[in-house]
C-alpha cells in the first residue's frame, strides 16, 4: 500500500511496471527520430517533470528540453475547467525544429488540443505527443497522441507528477485517489 493510504485505494500502476514501459517508450522514440537533428522535448510542466526526466535518460538522439507550464484545473478541482492557461511559456524559437509535447496525462484532450494548435502556429518542422497516461473514455477533443504509455480507466489518479491538490507529485508510482 501507498504510504498516503488513507488518501488511496491503491497502486493504479507500480513503479517497475511505469519504468519498464517508458523504457519501451524511449526506445520506439529512438527508432523514429534516429539520425535526426532539431529534436526539442516540450515537457508540459507540471504534471510532465517526472515522465520527462525518466524519459529522456532513455533517449540517445541527440536532444533539447524546453518546459510550457500550462493549467486547465485550479487547486481543489478534479475536472477540467474547460480552459487553458499559458503559465509560462518557451524560451526560444521552435521554427524548423521537431517537437516532441511531454504529458503527464490526457484526459478530455482540451489541454493538448489547444497547446498542439499553438505550437503548430509557430512552424516548426513536425509536432508529436508523448503522454504516460490516456484516458480514452473522458475524450472531447479529437486529439491523435502519438505515444501513449498506459490507457487507464475514469479513475483519480495522482503520483508520479500528477497532484492531488498539489501534493503527493513525488510519489514513484500512480496511485487512484478514494
Ligand atoms: C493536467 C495534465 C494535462 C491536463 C489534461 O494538468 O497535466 O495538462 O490536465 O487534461 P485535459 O486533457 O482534460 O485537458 P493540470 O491542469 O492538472 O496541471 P498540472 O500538470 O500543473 O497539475
């Protein structure tokens, strides 16, 4: 059990099983992008920081990071509010560049659909999504994601950079929430 248990219902995916799968992930990363150059991850801060960080020890094509904060929940709320912010954006020009968009989670897809267009705007040579987490089920944007670590069920989940009310981020693991 989690050490927070009061707050959860258990361990939704361990920590072997999410580092066994971004290992795959990096691989497939590496075998698409090989002999590339321009390659720049996009971490979606601030749910992303964890997957990027184990993700990019797995990629050996030449890369660059760059973070966007963006938030589409307030601190309290489990759902969407249906609008996103731009918190903080990139520091540098993107135009001709490959982007690789770090995600934590997608759920209703509003969050990506919105930053894809955004970035999309400002010409870069190709746009993909990276996310750990899909949750099928709660899509409203038509959104493709081009690597997907795990599709999970309607379920609340936080650890391994995703908050419940802001905290438990550091947790190794994807617990669901009570
Ligand atoms: C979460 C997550 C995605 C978004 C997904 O971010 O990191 O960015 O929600 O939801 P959607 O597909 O319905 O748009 P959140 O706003 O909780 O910010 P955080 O990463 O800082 O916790």
């Amino acid at each position: 059990m989690p050490d927070n248990y009061r707050l959860s219902k258990g361990i939704l995916i361990d920590e072997d099983t999410l580092q066994d799968r971004i290992e795959v992930l990096g691989g497939q990363i590496n075998h698409d992008y090989a002999g590339m150059t321009g390659l720049l991850l996009v971490c979606v801060l601030k749910g992303g920081v964890l997957f990027l960080t184990d993700l990019m020890r797995r990629i050996h094509v030449p890369h660059a990071i760059d973070f966007m904060a963006v938030s589409s929940y307030g601190v309290g709320q489990r759902e969407t509010s249906g609008v996103v912010r731009i918190d903080m954006d990139l520091r540098q020009s993107i135009e001709g560049k490959h982007l690789l968009i770090v995600e934590d989670i997608v759920d209703t897809g509003t969050t990506l659909n919105y930053l894809k267009g955004l970035l999309q705007s400002r010409q870069p040579a190709s746009i993909k999504i990276c996310a750990l987490l899909n949750k099928p089920s709660r899509r409203v944007a038509d959104i493709h994601i081009d690597y997907i670590g795990f599709d999970i069920p309607d379920v609340f989940v936080y650890g391994y950079g995703l908050d419940l009310d802001e905290l438990y981020r550091n947790l190794p693991y994807v617990a669901i929430a009570k």
